[in-house]
C-alpha cells in the first residue's frame, strides 16, 4: 500500500501533475467560455431565421466530423504550435452542440408565451430577453455540458502539440512506455473529465427545475 | 512528400481499423442494448456506466490501453471499439425501448414470442436511430483510429505523428486530409443509409 502511494507521489512530482492540471483548467476555461459566447451569441443572431441557421449547422457539422488530431494540424500552419490551436480547436468542436441546443431552445419557445408577451407590449428585445433566454437556459446547459465533454478530450489531446496540459504525462508515458505515469495519468484525466460532467449535469438538471415551464 | 503506395497502405490499414472496430461494436452492443430493454437492473447499469465512459478524454482511453493490452493493431482495436461504442449502445437501446406499446401490444396478441416481438416489431422500428447511432461511432471511431497511431497501429496517424516529430508540414497534411475526406464521406454514406431506411420504416 505505502509502496502504491510512493510511486503516485514519485510520479506526481517527476511529471509535474499539479502544474499539468492548472494549464489543463485553464485552457479548459479559456475554451469552455469563449465557446458559450460565440456558441450563444449565433443563436440569438439566427434564432429568427431558420434558413440561416440551417447553413450555419451544415458548416459546422462539416468541423464536427473531422477527426481533432486532423484539425489541430490544419490549425499549425496558422497558429502555430502550444496553446492557441488547441483552444481553437476546443472552440470550433463546441460551437455546435452550444450553438444548436441554445437555437432549439430560443426558437421554439411556446407560441403561448410569445403572444402573451406580445399582448402586454413587450417588444422584440424584451420577449428575447425576459421569455426566449430564460426558458432556453436548460437547454443551453445540456448543450454546454456536451461541450464541457468535447472540450475536455481535446485540450488532453493538446499536449500532442505542445500546449501543456495533462495529455504531456500521457504522452511522455506511452513514448517511455512508463506504466506508473499512464495510469495515473489517465486515471486523473478520466476523474476530472467524469466530475466535470458530473458538475454540468447538476447544473444542468438546477436550471431545468428551475424554468422548466411544464 | 510521401510516396502514393505507402499513402494507399496508411489509408487501407485506417479503414481496416474503423471497420473492423465498428463490426466488433455492433456485435458487442447488439446483446447489451437487447438485454437492457428486457431488465431493468442490466439497463441501469449500461447506462450508468455508458455515461461516464463518455466523459472520459479519448487519449486517456489510448493511453490506458498500453499497460492493459499493449501496443500495436489490436491494441488499437480495443481502445477504437471502448471509444465509439457509447453511442452505438445509447441509440439502440433508445430505439428498442421506445417503441410504441400499442404495437407491442398487437404483436403478442398476434402470438409473437418475445424473441419475434425484437426482431419484427422493435428492430425494424428502431434503424433510424440505431443508424443515426452508427454514423456518430462511426465518425468517433475515425478520429481515434487516428490517435491510436501513437500506441503503434498504424494507419493515416502514423503519418501525422512522423510529421510531427519531424515538424514536415506537407507530410502531417497528406496525413490529416485523406483522414478529413474519409470522415466525411463516412458521414455522407451512412446519411444516405438513414434516410433509405427512414423512408422504408414509416409505417
């Protein structure tokens, strides 16, 4: 027992786990917001005009079935190697399930609602504000919480290119073939993957309760 | 560059991994997705366990893979069939579970034994979705088919990662377009698939 807990603490220091972790977060962050804006912000454009949103999500599904390793690399000639591809690549993956979810949930808010707002003289803007957002907001999160999930793997994968983060351990293991540092690797990366979307999930179902309007 | 013959190689040996790892999913999550409609308790469990595997990072998936099984084509394999497996199981238990009790309900008053109910009345039922399912596994299985190279299985990754370690832009791209191009024309296939069976399905 006190041998298994050497060999964590031996490798946690030799691989600088707690340093990988912060980057990993903070990429993790950097990506997970910039993706809810831009993710949001095209709903809210598009949520009146279905045609347009329609060629939004053919673009994006096209990004979607690109394998991530693939992307990164038409991204190295661009933005080079390290951090920013990677964030990138977290956003471009991101912007689809945020940008859907956030769209079914605006545009297809009950008509019932809508006519009522419209009745005591709410105008476009408050209607999208006070009615549309709100009952959108569980959606919204489910979508987000699939991004948190997509966001997760690839920054892992960004250590492949450089960019810090808990995949450099995973990789430098497997070049090493050093058992101890793959398993603890992995087995931290999959527990923050699994609390995260455990994390999103509570919230997800919070904000359900909460508008859920039926 | 890379010479066009070993191009054709890489590109064989990814689509032996895809496909083959996507056969071995179906014949894994068929029993699983069959079990789960039948028992609550089996039903439970897949789908806890189907949910946090999803959340897992798909290089934490490849990197596990080394001490459990090693490295090479079969390694590969095992860490392709555990990463895109998810979505297979998922979609066709949906499909299975939610089909409409009436029809259920007219089967076994035709005397259909439980056996014919899944194979008559629930399956059919449910290809839009088992399809919608194999179609997403199918693209997950392409991009860690490409990751997988790392733990020696060759395929259009292993060209990446050369290019990579040798920082050969051209050699990384020759890599990553034809793995592009395969995912989308997996896609484009097993769309047309979904809609033939779409339009066969309704009833």
């Amino acid at each position: 027992m006190t041998n298994i807990i050497d060999t964590i603490i031996s490798v946690w220091i030799t691989h600088q786990i707690t340093l990988r972790t912060i980057q990993h977060l903070y990429m993790f962050s950097i990506a997970l917001i910039i993706s809810i804006l831009i993710g949001v912000t095209l709903a809210i454009l598009v949520y009146s005009n279905p045609k347009l949103a329609n060629v939004w999500f053919n673009v994006l599904n096209v990004i979607e079935t690109i394998p991530e390793l693939a992307l990164f690399i038409f991204l190295l000639p661009i933005l080079g190697l390290g951090e920013k591809p990677t964030i990138a690549a977290c956003v471009l993956y991101s912007i689809l399930p945020i940008m859907r979810n956030s769209y079914t949930g605006l545009a297809y808010v009950s008509n019932e609602y809508v006519e009522i707002a419209k009745a005591i003289g709410l105008t476009k803007n408050e209607i999208l504000l006070k009615i549309r957002l709100p009952m959108a907001l569980p959606l919204i999160s489910s979508g987000i919480r699939v991004a948190v999930v997509y966001i997760m793997g690839i920054v892992t994968l960004g250590g492949l290119i450089a960019a810090g983060g808990l995949g450099v351990p995973l990789q430098a293991g497997i070049y090493r073939y050093d058992i101890p540092a793959i398993i603890i690797g992995a087995l931290w990366v999959g527990t923050l993957g699994v609390i995260f979307d455990f994390i999103a999930w509570i919230i997800e179902n919070r904000l359900a309760r909460r508008f859920n309007p039926w | 560059m890379v010479a066009i013959l070993p191009l054709l190689d890489a590109i064989l040996q990814h689509l032996t991994l895809v496909f083959t790892s996507l056969a071995i999913g179906i014949c894994l999550a068929t029993p699983l997705a069959i079990l789960s409609v039948f028992y609550k308790r089996v039903s439970y469990l897949v789908l806890t366990t189907i949910n946090m595997a999803q959340s897992i990072p798909s290089f934490a998936l490849v990197a596990i893979i080394v001490p459990l099984v090693g490295i090479g084509f079969l390694p590969g394999i095992v860490a392709i069939v555990l990463g895109s497996i998810v979505p297979i199981v998922k979609n066709m238990y949906v499909g299975l579970a939610k089909t409409d009790a009436e029809l259920i309900d007219t089967g076994k008053g035709m005397g259909l034994t439980d056996f014919q109910i899944v194979r008559y009345v629930r399956l059919p039922l449910a290809y839009p979705a088992i399809f919608a399912g194999l179609k997403f596994s199918a693209i997950i299985a392409n991009g860690i088919a490409v990751l997988t190279a790392i733990i020696g299985s060759g395929g259009l990754g292993r060209i990446i990662f050369e290019g990579l370690a040798s920082f050969n832009i051209n050699k990384t791209l020759s890599g990553a377009i034809p793995a592009i191009l395969i995912a989308l024309s997996l896609d484009i296939i097993f769309s047309m698939a979904e809609k033939k069976l779409k339009s066969k399905s309704v009833y």
